[in-house]
C-alpha cells in the first residue's frame, strides 16, 4: 500500500456552510506530508473527518486502508494525534496523560518516554491545571510521539511552543520519517513545513487549492528579474507572463510567471545584458498568493 | 481601589445576556412552586380549626420540624401553607445563588475566558462584582415576585411580602458565601461543591435548633442563614429585623471575599496545587479507571452525605408516631407521604426525597460526558482507540453503579439506626429495601440524560428539567389533585409505597427497562453523530 491518507470530493457542511467542500488529500506512506491554509479553510474539520469524529457528508476517505468512521477503535491503534489547543485532566499529572493515553492505543516505549521527557524539558509531575499552553502541547506530543503507530496526524502541534522547542520537534519528526512514519502536518510556520515536509497541500474555502513538492509549487510562481540592459527594451511589456513592468532608463524590474523565463530572457538579450539578477519566489510569497483571500480573488478575475 | 472596579457594567451586561434563559427560568420555576402551595392552602385549610390541628400535628412531630422548620402562628393561613415550600423554596434560591456567583467568577477565569476580559479595560474587583450584582437583582426580582404573586392567590398581603424577603434574603446570603468560595477553590466544580457543603451544614444547624426542646439548643437556628429565613415569622409577626442580620452578614462575608481577590493571582486558588506522580499507576489503563479517578472524589462525598442523612432519618423515624395524636394530625402526615402507619409513611415520604437527591447525584455524574465531550477532553480517549460505546459505558457506570451505593449507604445506616433506636432489629429490612426500591426511577432519570446527550448534546439540561417536573408533580401533585395520569408521568409515582403497602415488581421492572431502553437509544444516537464542542 502506497497511500496512507486517500481523500476525496470530501463534504461536511454545518447547516448552510459547507466547512469541506470536495476537498481532496492524497498522503503516501512514509512521507511528510505540510497540510496549509488560512485560518477556517478546513485544515482542523478534515483532519476530525481523518480521526472519525465528525462523520463526511459525501466523498470518500481512506485511512490506513480502512473507513474513519467505521473502523475508528482498529484503526486508532495505528495512529496518534496531537491537537492544536491540548485539553488536560485537571487533576491528572503529565505523566498520567502520557501512561493512560498510551496504554489506550496499545502500549508505549519506556525509554523513548523517558528521552522525550528530557528533550522536551517537561515535568510530568505537574496537575494538567497547572500547566502553561506549551507544556499542555509537550504532553500531547510527548504522548504521540512515544507511542509505536504508523501515522502521526498533528494540527498545529507547536501552537505555544518556544523556538528551542520547535527545534526540538523538528528533530523528532525528521526521526519519525526515518523510521519509516507516515506525519501530516498542518501548520502556519513556513519555517518548519520547509525543513520537514516532503510534499504539501495547500487548501481554501474547503477546497484543495495546491498539491506537490515544494520545488513543483516553485514552478507554479513568479521569478523576480531586474536587468540593466545596453539599449532601451522592446515589447518586454507585451510578452506573456511579464508583471509588474517599471523601466528606468535602461533599468528594467519586472516578475515573470516561471514557465516564460525562456521568452523573456531570450528578449533581454537581444537587447543586450549588462547586469542581472534573478531572486526565484520565497516560500512567504508562494503561500500569501494561495493565502489571499476570496474577495481578493474575485477582484482580480472581473 | 476604584480602577479595580472599572468594567463591572460591561460585565453585568454580558452576564444577564449569558443567562437570558437560566435565571427566568429558575425565577419562574421557584414562584410556581410558592404560588401553587399558595393556591392549593384555602381549600385545604377552610377554617382556623383545621389549620390550628395541621399546624399543632406539625409542629410536634419532630422529622418534619427538622425538614420544614416550625409553623410559628399555628391560625394564620400563610403559615401552615408555606411552611413546607418555605424550606424547599430556600434550598433551591440557595442553589441558584451558589451557581450564578461561581458561574460568572470561578468558572470564567478556569475557563480561561475571564483573563481574556482581565487584559481589557476590566478592574480586579469587576468580575466579583458583576456577579453579585446579577445574584442580588435575581434575588430581589424573585422575593418580588413571590410577594405579589402569593399575595395574588388569596394569602395575606403583608406577610406574603415578608415570605418573598425571607426567601430573597437567603438568597443573598448564599450569594455571599459563594463569593468566598470562589475565591478558596481554583476549579468551579470546588466552588460549587464547598457551596453546597455549606449550605448542607447551616440547613442542618437549623434543624437541630427548631427541633430543640425549650431546654435545648435552640439558639443554632440563628447561626444558619436559612434559619434566618424562617426567624423572619411570615405571616407570623413578620419580624422585618431579622433582615437585618441576613445583610450585615452579606456584607461581611462579600468584604471578605474582596480581600481574598486583592490577595491572590488571577487563576490560583488559596489552596495551592501539589505535585503528583510522574508515572500513572498500574490500574490507570481503561476509560473505566479514568472516569472514576475524576469522580471518585465526589461519590465519596455523596456517600458520605448519604450515610449520614440516613443516620439521621433512621433515627428520628421511631419518633413520628408518638407525637400525633389527633386524627387531623395523622391526615396531615397522610398527605405529606403515605396512608397508614405513621412511622411507615414517614420512612416511605423520606427514602423518595432521598430517592430524588440520589437522582441529582446520577445526573450530574452522566453529564460528566457532555462536560468532559465539550472540554474536549473526550477526543483524546476517542481518538486512541477507545469505541464511543465503551467510553459513555465507561461515566454510566460510576452515574448508574453510584447511585445505587448510596442507597444502599442510606438504606444501611437509616435502617441499622432505626432497628438501634426501636429496639427492633427487624425493622432493618423494611427500611434497607425502602431505600433501594428507589433506583429504578432514579436510573430513568440518568437514562434521560444519556438520550439527550447521545441525540441532542447542547440540550442536556433536559435532565435537570425532567427531574424539576418530577419534584413538582410529586410534591405538589397531590396537594392541587392532579388526575393519575399527570402523576404517572413521574417515575417516582411507580415505586411502590413500601413498607406501608406491599412491592409489586411490575412497575420496577417497568422502568428498569425504560431506563435500559434510554440508554440505549441514547448510545445509537451517540454513535452517529459528530463529536462537538
């Protein structure tokens, strides 16, 4: 089997709103897998359909080979999660959670526990009541990651967690991806999606918007070109895929859509190039574009 | 000091919008239950001499002394009438007040929500504040509306005045002391908890002072705000002072809350938390072992109330029969509980109040599962391998197993104190089986609750509302004469009146099954829908 998470035309709506709207999601076994998204697109509603929580109004989902809703007890004994607002016992210590939940799904490792606990810095001695937000996130994570499963699904899991932490997260998933783990990720930290994943999918509105390698959505953006040439510039600004043109003299910046580099640049020398500089799309741009709200869109189409 | 104040307005504002529905509610609930017991009193007390041997039966039989307090102008019409829903009245006024204080202090900074609105323009004193505010104009509101609306259905003006401040006034007592709870413990459920302790003790100094003889201590039922209720005499002098003593009590106590506040941080309590283990203990490996950690603590406080209140019961239930001695009185016995036999009736009308308050008990514990659902800590459990059966399986049995312990605790200790205090041992079994036959109605209510949690979660105060109808039906059904069918409704009607008449298991097995069948549509529902906030 090559897919750990296969979902398709997915739906759930909540009376007149449609949270999930055909939302596909195809995660394969043994990869990383960034799961992005302004606040609302249905990062966290996809993610409670995965864990068979809220039941799909339509569309198929596979998890692990089985049906989320159906076969939730089986199924759970495979998997781990680790919400992005952890919710503890008030009166159980940290070290309590860690047991019982693992003991829940099967068992865990001692002396993996033992070496998260250090790593993460946490005292499981501590009553949920008493613990800050991060460390509320240290248990879950401490508890997920502790256990023998072959999916982790984490929704925001460093939500309060201080940069050293982070570090340290990172340091346990790229492990977890060695040993051959299957991890979806949502997350806001470009940062951390850009070390860890392998591939993402960026979703809007309850709809998938973007699925690839990082690399792949690169070449679906812009590359930002600024020349000085020998003679002033001819039809730069009639040539597909040229935005934003500003010529100063013989100074031209311009973005160009990456699949007219070609055209363009073939252009530029016929004018002649005396200096270049090409800065390919960051990270930040690529997910704002996808990011950028529907009204926005809907402007721009008119 | 003033900026600390600075938001309370705000604050009482988001508060009533909070309580739009609960507080008319429990208002409305309170008046129909004075109101009714006002409406029935004439027919059932035509003339100075009926009332005059009602309230003499009354107040010579010590157990319903000590549950109601005393008749205190034996003629007087109000008297006699309001007695018993005087001290119910006061309970439930008492309860609202503890809910609405701590709801709108404890419960909003645990939650997490209060220090959302503490880093706005809100003073420290603000939330207390605002909170009291809102309990004291609900009390007020209400002592209002039971004057004018017992006034209305025929009892004494001034009086009827004097019973809406009586009520009011331990209102605000109660708003009082739930102010400084909050203020002890550092979870809501505390707060409440260590309220309604209170609240137990000072119902039971009064009942010590009013069933005093005149050698005795009498003088405990002044250090009881509900005592101070009743030393109000509606409709029997209508001592106003006695006010007096319930608001210079308000404002000491409300003082001492302020200076609890200025003292500690926001979200601590004055009991500081300690460590616990690092490891869970070997038996902490099923939903089981979890939901009875977290309800443990509070089962055994029920017990503990329950044993002790069976003691008490036991104790005083050889006493009844030989302070009647009218044939008015024994039908004045008759009608707050059974037919013949006084001891019997009195053991039969006790064990269904104690049947009601197990039934309190079975809610609140199996609406642990909406609590811990909404808290999201049933995700967790749910998403490791835990079926959604197994878990409601897991919080019903402490709910259905729990209930049932302490009738058997009260069964226990009321019949081993009964056999004690009569000499005869074999009145132990009459009594033990008395207070066991309550449980399958109790159990219909907790199945109530499972059904609405499992097909309607943010309805499952249908519980609660189910067990207010029950009461009412039960306690003022027969006083209005209600037709049988209206009665049946309850499932408190169906328990047989043993010992006075004989146990037919029909209607037991009847609503066991109800029970079962409740729990069961409530585990379908459960299972097909979406697990929400």
């Amino acid at each position: 089997m090559t897919e750990a998470i296969s979902v398709s035309g997915l739906v759930k709506a909540y009376g007149p709103t449609r949270a999930l709207d055909g939302l596909d999601l195809t995660v394969r076994t043994g990869e990383v897998h960034g799961f992005l998204g302004p606040n609302g697109a249905g990062k966290s509603t996809t993610i409670r359909v995965l864990l068979g929580l809220l039941r799909a109004d339509a569309g198929t989902t596979r998890l692990l080979g089985g049906d989320p809703w159906k076969d939730a007890v089986t199924l759970h004994r495979r998997l781990a999660y680790v919400p992005g607002d952890v919710t503890l016992w008030p009166t159980l210590s940290g070290g309590e959670v860690i047991d019982l939940l693992g003991r829940l799904r099967g068992g865990l490792n001692p002396t993996r526990r033992a070496d998260l606990l250090e790593r993460f810095e946490l005292d499981p001695r501590k009553k949920g009541r008493a613990y800050s937000k991060g460390n509320r996130q240290k248990v879950a994570l401490i508890a997920a990651l502790a256990s023998d499963v072959e999916l982790l699904i984490l929704d925001e899991p460093t939500s309060g967690l201080d940069p050293l932490m982070e570090a340290v997260f990172q340091e346990c998933v790229q492990e977890e991806r060695v040993q051959g783990r299957t991890v979806l990720l949502s997350s806001h930290i470009l940062a951390e999606v850009e070390a860890l994943c392998d591939r993402v999918s960026i979703i809007r509105n309850g709809k998938t918007v973007e699925t690839g390698t990082l690399t792949e959505l690169r070449h679906l953006t812009r590359t930002s070109i600024s020349a000085e040439l020998a003679s002033a510039p001819n039809g730069l600004a009639a040539l597909p895929g040229v935005h934003d043109l500003k010529v100063e003299g013989l100074r031209v910046h311009f973005d160009v859509d990456t699949d007219q580099l070609d055209a363009v640049l073939r252009q530029l020398t016929q004018a002649g190039v005396r200096s270049l500089a090409s800065h390919p799309p960051t990270l930040e741009q690529l997910f704002l574009r996808h990011y950028e709200s529907e009204s926005t869109d809907a402007v721009m189409s008119r | 000091m003033s900026s600390g104040f600075v938001g309370t307005g705000a604050l009482v504002r988001l508060g009533l919008r909070r309580d739009r529905i609960m507080l008319p509610a429990w208002i409305a609930g309170v008046v129909v239950l004075a109101v009714g017991s006002a409406a029935a009193a004439a027919d059932l007390y035509p003339t100075v001499e009926s009332r005059v041997s009602a309230a003499t039966a009354a107040n010579n039989t010590t157990a319903l002394l000590a549950l109601y307090g005393r008749v205190y102008d034996p003629t007087s019409l109000g008297g006699i009438s309001m007695v018993k829903t005087g001290g119910i009245g006061a309970v439930l006024i008492a309860l609202l007040s503890i809910i609405v204080v701590v709801r709108h202090t404890r419960a909003e900074e645990e939650s997490g929500r209060l220090e959302l609105v503490g880093a706005t323009v809100v003073g420290r004193y603000a939330a207390l504040t605002a909170a009291l505010i809102i309990a004291v104009a609900t009390n007020v509101v209400l002592a209002l509306l039971t004057a004018v609306s017992i006034a209305g259905a025929g009892l004494p003006t001034a009086g009827s005045y004097a019973f809406g401040a009586a009520w009011g006034g331990v209102g605000i007592a109660f708003a009082a002391i739930a102010a400084v709870t909050a203020q002890l413990s550092s979870t809501a459920r505390g707060a409440t908890s260590l309220g309604s302790i209170v609240l137990g003790v000072v119902y039971v100094l009064r009942a010590v002072g009013d069933t005093a003889g005149p050698d005795g201590p009498s003088w405990m039922s002044w250090l009881s705000p509900i005592g101070w209720g009743q030393q109000f005499r509606p409709y029997a002098g209508d001592r106003w002072w006695v006010l007096l003593i319930t608001f210079a009590f308000a404002v000491v106590v409300i003082g001492g809350a302020y200076a609890l506040v200025e003292r500690r941080d926001v979200g601590a309590g004055l009991i500081a938390d300690r460590l616990g283990p690092a490891t869970a203990p070997a038996g902490l490996r099923s939903p089981f072992a979890l939901a009875w950690r977290l309800q443990r603590g509070s089962l055994f406080g029920w017990l503990a109330a329950f044993a002790g209140l069976g003691l008490v019961l036991g104790n005083i239930a050889g006493n009844v029969g030989g302070f009647v001695d009218s044939p008015s009185a024994r039908e004045m016995v008759a009608k707050l509980g059974g037919q013949q036999g006084l001891t019997d009736a009195f053991i039969s009308a006790e064990m269904g109040i104690m049947g009601f308050v197990a039934a309190i008990y079975g809610i609140q514990a199996a609406l642990r599962l909406r609590g811990e659902e909404a808290g999201q800590r049933a995700e967790p459990l749910l998403v490791a391998s835990v079926s959604r059966t197994r878990w409601v399986m897991s919080h019903l049995v402490v709910a259905l197993g729990g209930s049932a312990l302490l009738l058997v605790a009260a069964g226990l200790t009321a019949g081993l104190s009964h056999g004690a205090q009569s000499g005869d041992m074999g009145r132990f079994g009459p009594v033990f089986v008395t207070a066991v036959l309550q449980l399958p109605a109790v159990w219909v209510l907790t199945g109530i609750v499972v059904l609405a949690f499992g097909a309607a979660p943010r309805l499952v105060v249908a519980g609660w509302v189910a067990l207010v109808v029950f009461l009412m039906l039960g306690q003022l059904g027969p006083l209005l004469e209600l037709d049988q069918w209206a009665m049946d409704l309850s499932p408190f009607t169906h328990i047989p009146r043993f010992p006075v008449g004989d146990v037919d298991p029909v209607p037991l097995v009847w609503l066991v099954l109800i029970a079962v069948a409740l729990v069961a549509a409530g585990l379908v529902a459960f299972r097909r829908r979406d697990i929400t906030t």
